[in-house]
C-alpha cells in the first residue's frame, strides 16, 4: 500500500531539527508553491512514466529547478551574476527532468503569481523554446547587468550597489571593538558545545587554507533559510575576515545531505568524496563563475557547504509583474537561458553527454509537447498532495514531536 502524503513527508524529514521543521511543516501547509518547493524528494517518489525522462541524454543537473532557484550573487571575482543558485540535489540524470521541475513550478505557482492557466502555460512554452534555441546555439554564456533585462538587471543593480559593510550592519551588532551577531528570527542561538565545534573545524579548514586568521571564528547561529532544507544543520557564522569590525565576512554553512534526485534515479551517479563535494563540484560546473568562499567542509562522517553569505533578497520578487506579463516573460526568458548555459558547460564532464549529442535530442519537435504535458500533471498531482497534507496538518497529524508515537498519520493522498 502506497504510503500517504503525510506519512511521506515525516519519513523524508526525519531526524531533523524539531524547531526549524516546525516552521518548514507550517510554510508547507500555507502555501502550495512552498509545499512544492519543500518535498521535491516527494515529487521525484511520483514521476510520470515518460521516455521523455528516462531516456533523453544525461547531465549534472540541478535536481530542483524551479521559479525562486535563480538570484543574483558576487562570485569569486566581486562582480554579479545572475545564474542557478541551489544545487543540493544536483545529481547525474536526464536533463529533462530539471525542464520539468522548473515547468511544473510555473503551474503550481500560478495563483500565487494571479495567472490563467492560459498565461502559465505560455510561460512554461516560452521556456522550453528558449532554451532549446540557446542548446542549438552551442555557446555556453552569462547573464550580468549589462545583458540582463527587466527584473533580472534590477536584482543585478541593487546588488552591485550592496556592500559587505551594509549585510554586517544589518546581521551584527557592534560590542566594544568587535561584532557578534544579531539574533532574530532568522537566526537563532546555538547552544556553547555547539559553537566550540564549528570554532574547531572552521578554524581547522582555515589552517589547511593557509588562511587562519580570516576563517577565525567570532560567533555563529543557526540560520533558517529555504524550504526543503529547513531543520537540516546549517549555521551563520561571522569571521575575522581582512580584520575587525569593518573587516569581517558572513559565511554560510549548510549540512549536505544525499540528492533527492539521485535516489530516484536509474542512473549510476559518480562517487563523490562527499555530498558536499557533489553540491560544491556541480555548482563550479553549471555556473559561468561561483559564488566567493564556496567549498565543501568535512566535520566527522557529515560534509556542509561553505560560502558567503547570499541574502535572500537577492532573488527575484516575481510577484511584482504588476500585471504586466511581459516583465514575467523576460525573467522566464533569463531562466531558460541561465539552464541552458548550465547545462552546456556541464556536458562530458562525469560521464555526462556531448553537447552534440544534447543538441540532437534538442532539435527534435516532440519532447516539448510531451514534458509540457507531463508538467501539467504534475502540478496537479502536487495540487492534490497539498490538499491532503493541508487536512492532515490541520487535523494535527504534523508534528516533529509526535514521532515517538507508534499511530502513524493517514491522510487521503497517496
């Protein structure tokens, strides 16, 4: 027996941090665009029988492409990109799939956004389209504020202008000479034995660096972020940086834990020294430069993501179309483009296809009809699991706490 949707999504987040999957389980509840966002392990359990996404040619894929998987970041040379941003599921599959996480998401996220149905599926063409011309164009390319249109080159603008300055004025408090950080919803404390090993291994991971004295460790959090990977570990942590206070760094430490998209997969995916190093290697492949500080730290038998920190607000609002839907078309537009750049560089790397190969499969005419249905059913397969997590959450059948309990939640759903 199939089990239900509830059932599903305790299992998946099992051993996770109660107080941060609290507020995960509630934003699942709320909306069904988050619930999307947060079960992606849930979409991949359930997907269409389909050639179109067993059989096309395989990538280091993103693993959960979606509308609010994009943003704008300073990479590792200062400048600001606009590209993919999240690869915690990156895995070695048919790139087909992240096609058709993305196009689902533009259904599921419909009424949030106030499209007709007709718009949403004008989207999802308008993607398919425009990534297959840049596939077929074969050059792998970037988007920053001088290529960039509409809300994309705003995002890039407001982020060039941002300072390293400004984020610690908002995220620190000063104490006497130095900085520690400033609690809040979004960062909440940690407990001393806690703190006493980060300080030990990210000081470690400095040393090995050559760089002790930038990666000293000042204070630390833990930070709540995302959707899918609420009530994993992940942390905030505040460096002596280039020297204190005004010298200081905001780094991102992120627990990696194996793909939801791998699991799923048939396909024999490489053997990475770690999930960190698969998160950290794939992301170094898809982007046309990383984000600055990403690396992948081992603490024990667990490997984290490293990075500096990337505000949530440098993504894109896409609620403030404003009616105007060619303003959402041209972010679609900058997507596709992104994925289809991604995708490239990522070609004949880890067993992944040739790009000659890809374009083959991309000039065909009928995989883009077929995934745009196959999205179509999977929004409204997603629909109908947030409905039945919705009943079973407000019957009170979601709770961290109540796993102890030997009844298991049921709901409708499967």
């Amino acid at each position: 027996m199939a089990r239900s949707v509830a059932q599903s999504i305790l299992d998946d987040n099992r051993g996770r941090e109660p107080e941060r999957l609290r507020r995960k389980f509630r934003l699942l509840r709320n909306d069904p665009y988050a619930f999307y966002r947060g079960t992606s392990r849930l979409f991949y359990r359930n997907l269409p029988r389909s050639a179109v996404l067993t059989a096309a040619p395989a990538l280091l894929v993103c693993g959960d492409l979606h509308l609010e998987n994009f943003g704008a970041y300073k990479g590792d040379n200062r400048l600001a990109y606009f590209d993919l941003n999240d690869f915690d599921e990156a895995a070695l599959a048919p790139f087909t799939l992240d096609l058709l996480r993305f196009v689902g998401s533009i259904h599921v996220a419909a009424r949030h956004l106030r499209l007709s149905t007709r718009q949403a599926k004008g989207l999802g063409s308008l993607f398919l389209d425009r990534y297959r011309q840049w596939i077929l164009d074969g050059k792998a390319r970037w988007l920053e504020r001088s290529t960039a249109e509409g809300m994309v080159r705003d995002l890039l603008t407001g982020v060039i202008k941002r300072t390293r300055r400004q984020l610690l004025k908002a995220r620190t408090v000063r104490a006497g000479a130095g900085r520690r950080l400033r609690l809040n919803e979004r960062a909440l404390p940690i407990a001393k034995e806690e703190r006493g090993r980060l300080t030990s291994v990210i000081e470690r991971f400095g040393a090995a660096r050559g760089e002790p004295r930038f990666y000293r460790l000042l204070d630390a959090a833990r930070r709540v972020a995302g959707k899918g990977s609420l009530g994993l570990e992940r942390y905030v942590l505040l460096v002596e940086g280039k020297g204190s206070p005004r010298g200081n760094y905001l780094l991102d430490l992120k627990l990696a834990v194996p793909s939801a998209l791998a699991s799923a997969s048939a396909l024999r995916n490489p053997q990475w020294e770690s999930e960190a190093q698969r998160v950290v290697t794939t992301q170094r492949i898809a982007q046309a430069i990383p984000p600055a500080l990403l690396d992948a730290v081992t603490i024990g038998e667990k490997s984290y993501v490293l990075k500096e920190l990337q505000p949530t607000t440098d993504r894109l609002d896409l609620a403030r179309w404003n009616g105007r839907i060619e303003r959402l078309e041209l972010a679609v537009a900058s997507m596709a483009s992104s994925t289809a750049w991604a995708h490239l560089r990522g070609c004949c790397r880890y067993r992944a296809c040739a790009v000659d190969e890809l374009q083959r499969y991309v000039a065909g005419s009928r995989w883009q009809q077929t995934l745009q249905g196959l999205a179509s059913q999977c929004s409204e397969r997603t629909l109908q699991q947030w409905s039945a997590y919705r009943r079973a959450y407000d019957a009170g059948r979601i709770m961290p706490l109540h796993w102890g309990s030997t009844r298991p939640p049921h709901d409708e759903g499967s």
